[in-house]
C-alpha cells in the first residue's frame, strides 16, 4: 500500500506523493530513489507495477502532478513547464530523495528532462518514456480539443470507460484493454455516472505549454545517464528516438516490442527487462 506524503509545489500548490513499500533491510547500499513522473491525465497510481519491482531495491515515490490525482486543481493553477519543472525538484528536496533517477513517461519525460538540464544537482539517471522532442503543431492541439469533446460523459459505468477508451474510441485502431484501463483508474463517480478526475480544460492548457516547441535545446543539456525507451507502435518514432539518444551526452536507447505509447502498461515485463539494467548501471557507476 503506498504511502501519501504531501509536498508544496510551485506556487504554493499541494500536491500529493505516493511512497511505495521500500528494500528489504538487507538490500545493497548505493542504489539511488526512484521519482516516477506520469504523462497527461495519468496519475501516480498507473506506476503501481512498476513500483512494485522497483521498490526490491530503490526507495520509490510517484508524483501527482498539479491538476492530476490527487494534487490540487483550482483554477487558477499555472499549467506551464516551468510549473512542471518546479514541482518535481520541489517533490525531490521535500522528499529527500535527490540525487534521484527520474522516470517519466510523456509529459512526465518531459519534465524529468527539463528539470536534469537545470537541476543537474538533483537528478542521478533518467528514463524518457515515449515522448518527443519535436513540436507536434497547432493541428495536433485542436485535434485533442476535438478528441475531449467526444468524450460520452458522464459514463454509466467503469466497464463503459473501459469499453470506450478502449475499443469504441475513434483514435484507437484496435482493441486495447490497457488503455481502457488507464482511463478508468482516472474516473470517479459523480450523482449521474463516471467522470475525470481532471478538468480537460486544464489538460488542454498544460499540453499547449509544449507542443508548439521543439525541445532538443534542453535534452542536449542533460548531463547524467539517459535511457530512452519507446514503444514499438507508440508516438515516438525509432528515428527521431535514436536521434534524442545521439543528442543526449550519456544516452542510450531500447524499444518494447507489441507496445504502444503506454509500454509500462502494456508490456510490464519487457519494459522492466529494458529498464532495470540501465538502473544497474547507474548504480553502479
């Protein structure tokens, strides 16, 4: 059972951490904390098989990030990196965990690598997770302002969530129940059904703080160990995921057969066999 610790982020915003069981008393010394980052809509919970074999040797805690979860979503909420950046080296000192490795998938990778380019001092390793580094363009931003409005909410019930996210969702191609289970765990029930936990205004306001701009300027400015890992039919392509592994000064790359853009949660296995070696490596190093 995770344990919630809540940290201050930027602006004063109350967000909530979730530290996961630790080692064993008996675990080898020198391996650093793990700060686990989600991508948009996701929140800490999407982490839990991960954690569960991270937390064999690493002290694992997995961020809320503002507007998501269980952090704090007023209104008024600046949604912008610099936001972002904050709050995770924010979470990282309250915590005690730095120097950390950060793994974050999406949005969260995005983060995780702003934030070791301009606070080297808190970042030990980083793990990228299907996220690009090049602008995806004002097209892409009015698509998912589309996209959110064919949302059929509220839904009767979570097996309607998990059946149109899924399945019936114009922007899936084939049957996905991993995703139809990403977007439940990010429901709640409300007197006339299942709604988001988030407002997707909000998440609109958080995508626009990035997918205009290109950010290689920033992942060439990552110093520590990099891993970047993309799903074999996820977002991320392999030419543009093998050209952020030549930008990044210590980077390395690995892919996860039969995945899409969730590879945590699609194929559990296969991305804990491509992460948990570069975690050795940088253990050790």
């Amino acid at each position: 059972m995770a344990r919630r610790i809540d940290v201050t982020g930027a602006g004063g915003l109350r967000l909530a951490a979730w530290e996961f069981p630790g080692p064993p008393a008996e675990a080898e010394p020198g391996a650093p904390g793990v700060l686990l980052l989600h991508g948009l809509m996701g929140r800490a919970s999407h982490w839990a098989s991960t954690a569960r074999w991270l937390g064999e040797r690493h002290r694992v805690v997995a961020l809320d990030q503002r507007g998501h979860g269980r952090s704090d979503k007023p209104p008024q909420a600046a949604h912008t990196r610099e936001a972002y950046v904050q709050d995770a080296g924010a979470a990282l000192e309250q915590l005690g965990l730095a120097p950390a490795v950060v793994i974050g998938h999406a949005m969260g990778a995005l983060t995780a690598w702003q934030l070791a380019a301009l606070r080297p001092d808190l970042v030990r390793g980083l793990v990228i997770c299907d996220m690009r580094a090049s602008p995806l363009g004002a097209a892409s931003q009015r698509e998912w302002a589309d996209w959110f409005r064919s949302w059929p909410v509220p839904f009767a019930t979570l097996a309607d969530v998990r059946r149109w996210f899924g399945e019936d969702d114009p922007r899936v191609e084939r049957p996905c129940p991993s995703r139809g289970a990403f977007y439940a765990e990010v429901m709640q029930e409300s007197a006339d059904g299942w709604r988001p936990v988030f407002e997707p205004e909000q998440m609109l306001r958080a995508r626009e703080s990035w997918v205009h701009d290109a950010h290689w300027e920033e992942l060439a400015q990552v110093r520590c160990p990099a891993l970047v890992v993309r799903g074999l039919d996820g977002e991320l392509g392999r030419a543009e995921a093998q050209e952020m592994v030549r930008v990044l000064p210590l980077g390395a790359y690995a892919e996860v057969a039969d995945a899409g853009h969730l590879v945590h949660l699609d194929q559990p296995a296969a991305w804990r066999a491509a992460v948990e070696p570069f975690l050795e490596a940088v253990r050790s190093g």
